[in-house]
C-alpha cells in the first residue's frame, strides 16, 4: 500500500495537489458550508503530512499549538494512569478534528499523547493560518462551537461509533493459521447485529491509501487478515488496522519469534488481544508459554470449537455491545444474584464479561465457568445454607475463624482453575491493605482471588499476596462498575446488581456494650447485633461513598430491596433468590427487554437505566 507522502512538506500557492483532497476537506463537519476557494486558502497555510501505524503525534514546537484534521487512517488518544502506564481513551477516525482547544488556550503541555493507530495522513493548521480562516469565514468559528458542546456531550454519554476501532488486523503466530476462518466468522457474526462487515486478504495488497480509505469509510469493520507470521501483507495488515488480535492455537506454544518482531515493537498503540482457538473444544488451557508473555497481551478470549457462542462473544466486544455483568458483596443478601441472573437469561441477555466483589464475586466466578442454573443453585445451597464455613472458631489473634473451611469449600467447588483459563472474561476485587488501594485479580489461582474477596477483617483472616495482606473488596469497592468500565475502551453497556441495601444494626438497650456476657446472649437470641453482625457491616460501611458513585456509571442498575434479609440470614436462601428474580422481572417487564433491542438494531443506540 503507497501512502501519498512519507514526510512533512510546505503546500504553497502554486502547488498541485490531489483534487481528492478537497473533496474530503468538505466531509469535515469543521469546515462545512465554507467554499472551494477557502478551502484552497486553507491548503496553502497547511501542512501535509503522514505518520506511519504506531509514530507519536509529537507535540512540541510548531505542533504545541495546532488544529491537525485526520484525512485518512485514525488517532489514539492516550492518558497516563496513576500507575504510571499509558491508557486508550478516545480514537479520533478520518474526517475528525483534534487540538482545537491548543488554539482556544495554548499549554505548554498536554495532558493526552496522540499515536497514530494505522497509516495516517494528517493536516496541520497553525494558530495564524487558522485565525485567517475565520476571518474570512466566521462560519467557522460557529462550526468549532457546535464540535466543541457535541463532544462534550458525547463524553457524558460514552463512547459512540466514531470513537470506536474499526478496523482490525488477524495475525497469525503460528504456521498454517493464515487460512483459519476466524476473521469470516467474526463478520458474519456482527453481521447478525447490523454491522456492515468486510474481510481483505493479501489480494488487496497493491491497493492505493486512497481505495483502503473509501472501502473502510463503506464498512462498519474491517477485518485484515495476515497470511503468514512475518509476510509482507501481515506487517501491512499492522499498520493498517486500529486494533490487532493475535491468533494461536492454544494446544501448541506461543511462539516467541513473531512478538519480537520490529513490526509489533514499533507499534505504540497500544498491546494486541490474543485468541486462543481451542479445536478440541474442551475446556480452555493456556498453551505453553502463555505465562512469559506478561505485559504483550492486552486481553485474551478462549474460542472453543463447536462454541458459537465464543465466537459472538467477541463480535460483541468488536461493535462494542460486549454486555458486563458487575455483583456487589452482600453475605447472604448476594443469592439474590442467582434469581436476577435467571431473569436476564430468560430475557435473552448475554453475559460477556463479568466481575464482583465478595459473595458477588463468588456467583460472578461460578457464571464465568458456566454454572447452569441448577448447579449454581445446589453448589451455593451446599456450602452456605447446608453447611458454615464460618464454624472453625479459633482464638481471634488474627480472626475469629481459621478461615480453613472456606478455603477448602472454594477449593471443592473451583478446582485449580487459574482466572485466564475461565471461557468469560472475569475479575475479582479484594482491598491491599499494604498499599491502601483495591486489588483486582484477573489472573492466578481463582479460588485464591476470591478467598481474598470474601476475606471480611475480623472475620476471616487475610489474604496474603507477594508480602501484601488483602481482605474483602467491599472495604474499598463493594460495586466495581468503575473497575469494569476501564477494562477497555470498546466494552459495551454495563449491568450492575447491588444487593446492599439499607442494612440497618440496632440495639436499643444504651449499656448494650457494657453488659456481662450472659445478658448479651441472650439479647442475642433477640435479635440483638452479635460480634459477627458488627464486624460484617464494618467491614462494608466505608465503601458506601464509592458504591453511591459507582452506581450512576452503570447502564443498568437491579437493585432487590430485601428489607427482612439480613447479611447472616444464610437460611433464607430461596427467599433472597426469589426476591433477585422478581425485582428482575419487574424491571424488564417496564423497561422492556433490557440490552437485546440494542445488540438487534446495531451499533449507536442509548441505554436507558432501570
């Protein structure tokens, strides 16, 4: 594929440019209704030029202050976290506009870095040129005002098509991959839910910039797909995509030549997603190698044969309609999350990536290993209802309880599976009380991570993790929906179940905590908080401002007012289930289906909140 320009060059009076390029400068929502001789002006006050897949938009000097207008391929916008590392945020697609607010209020930083994600051809206005232009056209200005309060508004909604990737690359790392027909597969699958799809192999391969440009521009999604390892079309499938998956089968080991290739070193985009196909069907395994790779994958999906559903899964995820299902922590008050999730499925509502805190992250673990309905119900009644895991009393130095029968009951029901061998996507959140920060575990052992979740101060003892002690992720985050929302950038809509409610503790004699032991017993019998109780809603009520803020970053909220069921009541087990079920059903029945009709009718379509 021939880019234009591989340089920054000067367009000046007397220079002949591509027709091309005016007629895409109309198609840019700045510079509407503004003539072919202003747009000529312009293109001799611009620069031209092309940045290569994965080359930083460098921001210094005459850039510091500019309006760049994307004409072909798209940007990353990047934010650095508080760990220090760079996360996608935004995508700016052709025919978008980018450093506006630089010549509203020039910085001498930015607080975003801009990588272009493909091949990119880019126009540079400076502050002068572009004052020229309003002066000469104040229609502009009006145009950048619209932008402006569009995307702002934009932001408040999430993410929308155009700040979505669309085109993708399929690399194969192993041999005798490139005719694997996943990349079809997946394109007939978004297909089904109103995506515009296309697949181009190495036939395409002596296409001009400009013929991939109008075919994208044509397409919902693209699928390139590589032919070999390290060919000539797959380092261009590399440069031309926005996001790359990298394809292995998972009962051979990942090879580690192709990964270090300049091809994937230069790229600064962001790290790849692997899929792992799994022929046999069975249980997903992680092939050999999986484990050094740290830091290469930036997600991985189990695609398992004779699974259809592993398949639309990650179609979901490619249109952005992967639908997330976040369970609150709520001791027994949490089986309710067994009857909402009976409700959604009766409703037709996948499950695509999930994750919870405590018990919810307990039934969150046993839905990633597809539990049926029945089983989650009988392995639950099992070791909660039918049995105390909380019954090994020990002397309270650390705890009130060893802890060895929970670990043993997680252990029963969850094997050895490691977190990234489960079919869904999942994570569990404990609080590092090391470090002061939540703990979200999305890979090791998975009875481990949600020993630590469970793991209530006072109660259960810690957790201990590389030298950290971490306990229940209710202390710090009872509802994670903030920590699913920033897993990526193209996840969909959110359900959030939050079984919290209003525990209220009472005790209504004033000397209550001052009575002898004999006299609290048998307050106890009445009803009276015990130490367990106490401990149980301390261990929570610290979270309750970050679960009120969460709240409103869900697309969905079921929330089971459960007024009589306390977080002890284990023996209520139906009951909370039932109420889970009912609150469910009452929500879709005056809500309507609650995310099908959007994953029917295609990318676009707000959500309402239940």
């Amino acid at each position: 594929m021939q880019m234009a320009f591989l340089s920054s060059f000067r367009i000046g009076q007397q220079t002949v440019y591509p027709e091309e390029l005016l007629e895409r400068l109309k198609s840019f929502a700045l510079l509407d209704n503004v003539g072919d001789a202003a747009l000529r002006n312009l293109l001799a006050e611009a620069n031209w030029f092309a940045l290569p897949g994965g080359t930083l938009l460098e921001r210094g000097g005459e850039n510091n202050a500019a309006l760049f207008l994307v004409v072909t391929g798209s940007l990353g916008v990047f934010v650095s976290t508080s760990q220090g590392q760079r996360r996608l945020v935004a995508y700016v697609p052709a025919g978008e506009t980018v450093g506006e607010m630089s010549l509203i209020q020039p910085s001498k930083s930015h607080s975003a870095q801009l990588v272009a994600m493909r091949d990119t051809e880019l126009l540079r206005i400076s502050p002068d040129g572009f004052e020229a232009l309003i002066g000469r056209h104040p229609r502009v200005m009006m145009n950048l005002m619209q932008m402006l309060v569009k995307r702002l508004k934009d932001a408040n909604r999430g993410p929308t098509d155009k700040a979505r990737p669309r085109t993708f690359a399929i690399v194969p790392l192993q041999e005798g991959l490139g005719e694997a027909p996943i990349a079809h597969r997946l394109a007939a699958a978004l297909g089904q839910i109103g995506s515009r799809t296309a697949v181009l192999d190495a036939g395409a391969s002596e296409q001009t910039a400009e013929w991939f440009n109008s075919f994208e521009q044509a397409h919902d999604v693209v699928f390139y797909r590589g032919d070999a390892p390290d060919s000539p079309w797959t380092h261009q499938c590399l440069r031309q995509a926005d996001r790359i998956f990298l394809l292995a089968r998972a009962d051979r080991p990942l090879p580690l030549a192709p990964l270090d290739l300049p091809a994937f070193k230069e790229r600064a985009a962001g790290l790849p997603d692997l899929l792992l196909l799994h022929p046999d069907g069975a249980s997903a395994k992680l092939p050999e190698h999986f484990a050094t790779r740290g830091g290469l994958f930036g997600a991985h999906h189990h695609l398992r044969a004779g699974h259809q559903g592993d398949v639309a899964r990650v179609a979901r995820f490619i249109a952005g309609r992967a639908v997330g299902l976040v369970l609150a922590g709520g001791g027994a008050r949490g089986f309710a999350h067994i009857g909402i999730i009976k409700a959604l499925k009766e409703a037709g509502v996948p499950f695509d990536q999930l994750g919870g805190t405590s018990m919810g992250a307990i039934i969150a673990a046993g839905l990633a290993q597809e539990w049926t309905q029945e089983e989650m119900r009988e392995r639950m009644r099992a070791v909660f209802v039918n049995d105390n895991p909380l019954s090994d009393f020990t002397l309270p130095l650390i705890a009130l309880v060893r802890g060895k029968k929970v670990s043993a009951r997680l252990r029963e029901n969850f094997g050895d599976v490691c977190i990234e061998e489960l079919p869904l996507p999942f994570f569990a959140v404990s609080s590092d009380l090391t470090t002061g920060r939540i703990h979200i575990h999305r890979d090791g052992q998975l009875w481990r991570a949600l020993r630590a979740s469970v793991a209530l101060p006072g109660i259960l003892p810690p957790v201990t993790h590389h030298g950290h002690l971490l306990v229940d992720g209710g202390v710090m985050n009872n509802l994670p929906v903030d920590v699913m929302r920033e897993q990526a950038l193209n996840a969909g809509p959110i359900i959030a179940c939050d079984v919290t409610g209003e525990v209220d503790l009472q005790a209504q004699d004033p000397r209550y905590g001052e009575r002898p032991w004999w006299w609290l017993i048998g307050q106890r019998m009445r009803g009276s908080p015990s130490i367990v109780s106490i401990l149980m809603r301390s261990g929570t009520v610290g979270s309750e401002a970050q679960r009120r803020i969460v709240r409103e970053q869900c697309d969905f909220l079921i929330e089971p007012p459960m007024p009589d069921i306390g977080l002890r009541d284990w023996k209520k087990f139906d009951q909370a289930i039932q109420e889970g079920y009912d609150t469910a059903r009452a929500c879709i029945d005056k809500n309507g289906v609650p995310l099908t009709h959007v994953l029917s009718e295609g990318p676009g379509m707000p959500l309402p909140h239940i």
